[in-house]
C-alpha cells in the first residue's frame, strides 16, 4: 500500500510499504481522512521532543488524526466491526495497569501512541492497523473530514470541561487555532462567554466568524473578570499570562506546549487560590466530541483549510514550515489529508 514516511527532517514522501495485517484484537481501517497537526510538522522538521529523547526514531510513519473504515478484524474481533465507519483513540495503553484499569490509560506507564511509537505506524497511509479497543464509531452525521476532527475535538472538549465554566461565566482562550477555537465553541455549548485571543490578523479575522463573546489581538484584551483561561498555545510565556490574568479563585488549563520550559511563579498560583490543570490528550473526551459534532452544537467543517493527497503532503508540509498555505486553501488552519486522492 501507499503510505507516507518521513526518512529525517525535511526528507519525506509517499512509498509502497507492506501492508498491515491484524493481529488478535486488532482491525485494519481503511482511513478516510487524515489530519495533520503542530507535531506532526516537529515530526517533519526533526524538532518533535519524542526524537531528541529516543522515544522514536526516523524513519516515521505519522498520522493520529483519522476517520476511516473497518476494512479487516482480526482474532476476537466481532465481526459486526467489518464495514463500520469510525475514528480511534491515538492513545493506546497496557490495558493491564492502574491507570488503565481506572479508565485512564493516557497515563500508562508503557503508553504506546499511534503514530509515533515503532510498533503502531500512523495513518497516513491507505490502511492503518488499531486494536479494537481504540476505536469510536462515527453516526452519518460525522462526516468524514469530522471524524478526521475528532481526536483534537477531544482534546478541547476535555479543556472546556476543566474550565469547571458554568453558564454566564466569562472563559478567555489563548490560542485561535484549532484547539482553541473547539474549546471556545465547547464552551459556547455550556453557556459561557467564550473569548478567544489570536496572533495575526488572519487568524482574528476568521475567529471572529464563530460567533464567539469577543476575539482580541494579546495587545487589547480587555479587563475580565476572567473565571478561567485557557492556554491552547505553543507560547512559553502564556501560562504566566494566564496565571495573571485569571480571577482570584478561578481555573487556568493548560492544553498547549511550548518548544521550551515556561517560567511560573508558583507563588502567584497560592495566593490567587488558582486550580491550575494540565490536559494531555482527548481519549476522555472522544465520545463528547462525536456526540457535538453529530448534534450540530459544534461543526468542525470550516476550520478545514484544505484537503490534498498523499502526493501533495511533503510540499504542503514545508510551506507550512515556511508559513505559507497550500495553494487554494480557505481561511480555516486545519489541513487533511485523503489518503485516496
């Protein structure tokens, strides 16, 4: 099959690779849609903090954003899977442990996630190999560009929820892409004020066609009270922006990570009396986000730039390096992928 592979930094293309087959427990998919995300561009770049560590090595075969169709189940597999269209979790634990067995198995200590582990190749790819276990299936109501929307759409789902926001409250987020813009509209859903705060111009401009309380550049955000503030930013300075900015008594959550430690003053947490929570991962929030998209309370669909084939994706990845668009792009920052095309 055709599959994607990243060889070392900037040296990536399309290559025939065997193709998967499924072990017990275990489907393979044929995907429908993939999405790329900030990673995956330090994957390309070689700057992804897995590779400076040894948790993963070149050459890579990435892709964690995906919908797809169960093409094959393997040994133990019920067989009502064939043909069902579904996206998976990209978090894939022992299923032995603590944290697993508690139902948090994002946290496993032998955490193996799809697309960057040796053992489980990305699904940037014509088929990909999932345990079952992993997998959410996806109503006609979610398309598949959604579905491919739903591993960030859980991770932001999980970030509006740790907002503790209660309808009236008023939330700011810090970051417009597409984490931050899913959080606002979560928290939308809830009955909060959502504000958003975005860098460029562009950026402001098409976060100010969701509707939300306000979208401000960082140099005019306006007095709160704040009763929370989300970070969803590659920034190392806004968690100690946030921290500032919060409400006495009030959450900071922080989804975004930064390429260097961020300076926090834990003595401002204490006399603030702030809740200060991290977010790794969507797998709590999977199903919250599928059910959105199914309703109509959120639509992912504009935040999708663009949609190229495999063919196209070591060009678009280096002009995403080099800040520019796919050629044809719309104002939405989410580029996917059709394995097909």
């Amino acid at each position: 099959m055709r599959a994607f592979v990243i060889h070392g930094p900037g040296d990536a293309g399309v290559e025939d690779v065997e193709p998967p087959n499924a072990g017990s427990g275990e489907v393979i998919v044929e995907v429908a849609r993939v999405g790329i995300c900030g990673t995956d561009l330090e994957c390309f770049t070689g700057e992804m903090a897995y590779l400076g560590t040894g948790r993963i090595a070149f050459p890579l075969r990435i892709g964690h954003e995906w919908s797809g169709r169960v093409a094959h189940v393997g040994e133990g597999v019920d067989p009502g899977w064939l043909g069902r269209r579904t996206t998976g979790d990209t978090m894939l634990g022992c299923g032995r442990c603590r944290h697993c067995l508690a139902g948090r198995h994002h946290l496993c200590a032998d955490l193996a996630e799809l697309g960057f582990h040796p053992d489980w190749p990305g699904a940037i790819a014509e088929r990909v190999r999932v345990p079952v276990s992993s997998l959410h299936p996806l109503p006609d109501a979610v398309d598949d560009p959604a579905g491919a929307l739903v591993e960030p759409g859980g991770n932001a789902w999980r970030a509006a929820a740790a907002t503790a926001a209660r309808p009236g409250d008023r939330v700011l987020v810090l970051g417009a892409g597409t984490i931050g813009l899913l959080s606002a509209r979560f928290l939308m859903v809830l009955g909060v004020e959502a504000h958003v705060v975005g860098r460029s111009a562009s950026t402001l401009a098409f976060a100010r066609t969701f509707g939300l309380g306000g979208v401000w550049a960082a140099d005019e955000i306006p007095d709160g009270p704040w009763d929370a503030v989300v970070d969803a930013t590659d920034d190392p300075a806004a968690p100690a922006t946030a921290l500032d900015l919060v409400e006495p008594g009030g959450r900071v959550v922080a989804i975004g990570l930064a390429g260097r430690p961020s300076p926090l003053d834990a003595r401002t947490i204490t006399l603030k009396d702030v809740t200060l929570l991290g977010i790794l991962g969507g797998s709590a929030g999977l199903d919250g986000a599928i059910e959105a998209y199914a309703s109509g309370e959120v639509d992912p669909g504009p935040l999708v730039g663009s949609t190229i084939g495999l063919d196209d994706l070591a060009e678009a990845m280096a002009a995403f390096v080099d800040g520019r668009r796919p050629a044809g792009s719309g104002p939405g920052p989410k580029l996917l992928v059709d394995p097909r095309a």
